[in-house]
C-alpha cells in the first residue's frame, strides 16, 4: 500500500493542493530544481546580456567622439589650407576685398542650403547681441586681420600664431564659466606655448621680434578665440545653421562701408583660375568647415575643439612646402613635434590621469 503525500504549494494567486505518489513525488521535487535551474541560468544570460550591450554602448559613444574629432581635423586642415589660398589671393585683391567677397559667397551659399532654418529660428535679446558681438569679432574682424598679416608675414609664421589660440580660450573659459583642468592638461599647453615660440623666435626663446603680420596675426588668434567661446554659448539654444549665417552676415555688413571705396577704385582684371579658388575655398573653409565646426563643437567643448587647433601650423608647412615651395626649418619641425605633443597630454589629460591613478592603487 502507497502512502500518500501531500505537497501543499504556495503561490500569489492563492494555494493548490496537490497529492501525488512517491514517484510523481520526486519527479516534482526534480522539476522543481529544473525550473530553479533554468532560471538561474536565464538569469546569468540576461546579466551577460546587459553587460554586452553596456560595453556595446560604450563603444559607439566612443566610436561617436571619434568621429567627433575627425570632423573638427578636417575643418581644421581645410583652415590650414586657408594660409596658402590666402597667400595666393593677396597678391590679385587687397585684404578687405578678399573679405568681402568671401562673406558675400557664404551668405549667399548659407542662405540656399539652410533658409528653412535661418529664418523660423527664434532667439532673445542677449542672444542677438551675442550674435552681433561674435559676427564683428569672429567675422569682421577675424577675416580682416588674417588676410591683411598674410601681406608682412609668412602662412607659417601666421599659422603658428594662430596655434596658440587653445590656450587662451583655456584661460578666458577658466575665468568665465570656472571650467576644472588638472596640471596634465596645464603641462600639455606649457608645452604647446613652448612648441609655438620656439618656432616664433627660430630656435631664440629669450627675443621675439614682432613685427606688423605678427600684430595682425595675434589680432586673429585672439578674435577667434573669443569667437569659438560666444559660438559655444549659443550653440545650446541655436541652430549652428542660424549661428554661422548670422555671424558672417553681421561680418559682411560690417566689412562692406570699409570696401566699398578700395572696390571702386581699383579695378584690376584677375583670371578666371583665382575667381574660381576664391569661390570654391569660401563655400568649402569659410561655410561647410565653419558649419560643421559650429555643430560638433558642442559635443567635445569649445577647449577640446579649440585644441585641434594646433595642427594648424604642421599642416601649414607641408601645404606650404608643396604649393609655395617653403620647406619648413629644423627649428620648425622641432617646434611641431613639440605642440603635436602638448595636444596629445591636452586632449587625453582625462585618461592619463585615470591611469596614474589605477597604478597608484595597485601599487
């Protein structure tokens, strides 16, 4: 005679009873660690899961600031290229010719491309007159300075000036919005500075000798580094569209009382090849470049962004070397070598120091 078993099961719904055999017993004892045992390991798949799919994440972010970073390299080999175009130009137009119609061709290409958006953005009064502030300094006076420093100086000389615009919008964003930089990212700029002057002063640290290109080309660094912070305040409330219209349309009505005389009086016939450069470099260097620069900028920050900067003059001298013959000096590659290198710790200061730290730790 079998006993009898009860198995009183308790679940949320309410109770079961259920009465079995000592064989239908221990087949139920059975399924209950089977079903016990496949949970665990549905569990254990969903956490492995979870976890690919963390790591997953993490690799298209990263794979998404890298793209990041070779946007804003390419709008910064095209501004390289800018020194050698400009040098071109100078000797057919005066410098706030060349201007002049270069911002004529970006709102002109602007204006096509992006009207929908130009003209339904909306922005407030302090907005406007960041605006208006950005177009006169960024635009105005920026394309003013840099064409008329390629008259007294070299596109090398211009460019390695312009390098050490990183550094100041490091100071101007750590004085106005307290931005936190540990003593890597410092040491990368002494660096960079370092790197800058030594080319600057060809090899003399101690004697700088700064003549009229030199003053118009610090005049450059200095309005776009002010430019790049203003375009990062407002690129969280506008369109990058509407910023790089309105900035080089304030810059152009700006620029154009100051033209107009210099148009009118000398009118020299330049070949069509240089019409054709002039137009084609400003819809490239002055609005797609510009364009996207004022779009991505905001991802990375306008300190990191402005960093890449420094390629600038590297990429200057070898442009320079192709299409000028200018072949770059010791002292020069020196000097590249050594802001290439203050980039790197400026850039990944972040990592370095994490890694200093996981040492410290295991050790």
């Amino acid at each position: 005679m079998q006993a009898q078993f009860k198995i009183r099961t308790q679940l949320r719904q309410g109770e079961i009873d259920i009465d079995e055999n000592p064989l239908t017993f221990r087949a139920t004892v059975s399924l209950s660690y089977r079903l016990r045992y496949f949970a665990w390991e549905a569990k254990r798949i969903f956490s492995i899961e979870a976890s690919i799919l963390t790591l997953s994440c993490e690799k298209v972010q990263e794979m998404k600031q890298l793209t990041t970073y070779m946007i804003l390299f390419s709008c910064v080999f095209f501004w390289a290229s800018n020194f050698i175009i400009g040098s071109i130009l100078i000797n057919h137009w005066e410098p706030i010719v060349i201007a002049i119609y270069r911002l004529i061709i970006i709102v002109l290409f602007l204006g096509c491309i992006h009207w929908q958006a130009i003209v339904h953005v909306t922005f407030t009064r302090n907005d406007f007159l960041l605006l208006m502030i950005a177009g006169i300094l960024g635009v105005a006076i920026n394309h003013y300075s840099f064409y008329a420093s390629l008259q007294y100086t070299s596109p090398i000389t211009a460019a390695l000036i312009l390098a050490c615009a990183p550094i100041v919008t490091s100071l101007l964003n750590k004085m106005i919005y307290k931005e936190y930089r540990n003593s890597i990212f410092w040491i990368g700029t002494f660096i960079s500075l370092m790197g800058v002057s030594l080319i600057i002063t060809k090899g003399a640290l101690l004697v700088i000798s700064i003549g009229k290109g030199e003053i118009l080309s610090l005049v450059t660094m200095l309005s776009f580094a002010l430019f790049l912070i203003i375009v990062n305040h407002l690129s969280l409330k506008i369109p990058a569209e509407a910023i790089t219209f309105y900035t080089n349309l304030v810059g152009l009505i700006v620029l154009t009382p100051f033209g107009t005389t210099i148009m009118t009086q000398k009118n020299m016939p330049v070949e069509f090849s240089y019409w054709f450069l002039l137009i084609v470099s400003a819809i490239i260097i002055h609005g797609i470049s510009n364009l996207m620069w004022n779009r991505k900028m905001k991802d990375i920050g306008s300190t990191n962004a402005s960093l890449l900067l420094n390629f600038e003059p590297a990429i200057a001298m070898i442009l320079s070397a192709v299409f000028l013959h200018q072949l770059p000096t010791i002292i020069q590659i020196y000097g590249s070598v050594l802001i290439l290198l203050g980039i790197l710790l400026c850039v990944y200061y972040k990592e370095i120091k994490a890694l200093s730290f996981i040492k410290r730790k295991a050790s």
